[in-house]
C-alpha cells in the first residue's frame, strides 16, 4: 500500500500544471517543420489509443478572425498585437486546452507562450512584462525546438509560399525596407531569444535540418518514455 502511495506522489510531482493528461509543445520559427512534426507526433499517439488534441497558435474562434483583419489593415502596434495574441491563447486554454487535459488526453501544441515571449521581446516589450501577461499559463510536460539556420528558413518558406510573410519578416517594426533583409534581421533575433529560453525552460532542442522521419523518431521516443511511465491518467 505504501509503495503504491509513493508512485502516486512521485507522479503528481512530476506534473507541473496538475491535470490528468499530458501537454506537449513543439516550437520554432515559421519554416521550421512544426506542423508536421505535431501532426505525425498526433497520429502517433491515436495509434497508441490515447485520446490526442491539438491547438494551434492564432486559431481561437474568437479572436483568430479578428487578429488576420487586423493584419490586413495593418492597424497592429507592439501593444496590440501582444495583447490580442495573449486573448487568443486564453480563449484556446479556457476552452480547449485545460478541457483536453482534464480529461486525460494528450494535448499537442503548434506553438505556445514561447512563441510570444520571442515576438514580443524582439518588437520591443520587456521580456518580464511578457511573461506576467502569460503568468497563468499551465507548464508543458514535454517541450521540444526545431531549430533551423535562417538562410534555410528563407529558402522553405519561399518555396512554399513563393513571397515572405510580412510580419514574419518583422516589417511591421521597420528593420529594413528590403524584405529578405528584414526577414534575415528579424529572424536572427528570434533565433537569439529562442537561445535563451531554451536554456530557462529546458527545451529539447532537435536540429530542425534533419528529415521529417529522423525528428519524428527522435520525438516519438521521448513521448513514448512518459506514455509507458504511467504519465497519462
């Protein structure tokens, strides 16, 4: 009885935000394979007959359609935009994501707050502003970094899109005129912030110049460790 009481505690330690399921963030720039990644890591664990969701970044039913008008009529300050990002992920958490765990299932995530603390530390904010605005945010169980080089973040995105998104490029806070210029500038700082948090929050930095097979390997095994510890209630 003892023994059991014990894995019991050992397991509620070991979940930072205290609910049944299990929270997984895949990061990284645009261009750095995380869609993929997150949708092979979810038919993965369907396969495995876990109950598997998954939230995007800006895709809350709310604010997302709000946030792409506002985009388009670039009516965005730093402000703005940091603000009406924060609402989105609220209304995903609120309605989706605390939901999903509670119930036991494994909630995938295509981006998190990490995200926001890389944008709007390099339009300007004050990186412990950022993280007080998303203070309330549940820890991840497992967060892993797709790491890629700009020069071929450059070349995924043009081939994919055929021109370079205009915020992505961070034109909206003036770096350059020319904007594979503002994309290199831009992007090199995201990179520079994703360096430190890595380090803060222990993320499991895989080198996103890998095929889609090796990182999904690489993936799958870490996510499989927790699966057979009993970490899914």
């Amino acid at each position: 009885m003892k023994a059991k009481e014990k894995v019991k505690k050992t397991k509620e330690v070991t979940k930072a935000h205290g609910y049944n399921g299990m929270l997984v963030v895949i990061e990284g720039t645009d261009g750095s394979g995380k869609s993929t990644q997150v949708n092979l890591l979810s038919q993965f664990i369907k396969d495995k007959s876990y109950g598997c969701t998954v939230s995007e970044w800006k895709t809350s039913r709310l604010i997302s359609g709000v946030i792409n008008e506002a985009k388009e009529k670039n009516m965005l300050n730093t402000t703005t935009y940091s603000l009406l990002y924060a609402a989105d992920y609220t209304d995903r958490l609120e309605n989706e994501i605390i939901p999903a765990l509670k119930a036991g299932f494994v909630v995938l995530m295509d981006r998190y707050i990490y995200t926001a603390y890389v944008r709007d530390s390099v339009r300007g904010h004050d990186i412990k502003w950022v993280k007080n605005l998303y203070s309330f945010a549940p820890k991840p169980d497992l967060v892993f970094y797709l790491n890629v080089p700009t020069e071929i973040l450059i070349k995924r995105l043009i081939a994919k899109n055929g021109v370079l998104d205009y915020f992505e490029s961070g034109r909206d806070i003036g770096l350059s005129t020319d904007t594979y210029s503002s994309f290199e500038i831009y992007q090199k700082r995201c990179l520079e912030e994703y360096k430190k948090l890595k380090k803060e929050f222990n993320f499991i930095e895989l080198d996103g110049t890998k095929s889609q097979e090796e990182l999904h390997k690489e993936i799958r095994a870490k996510v499989q460790e927790l699966l057979d510890s009993g970490f899914v209630s």
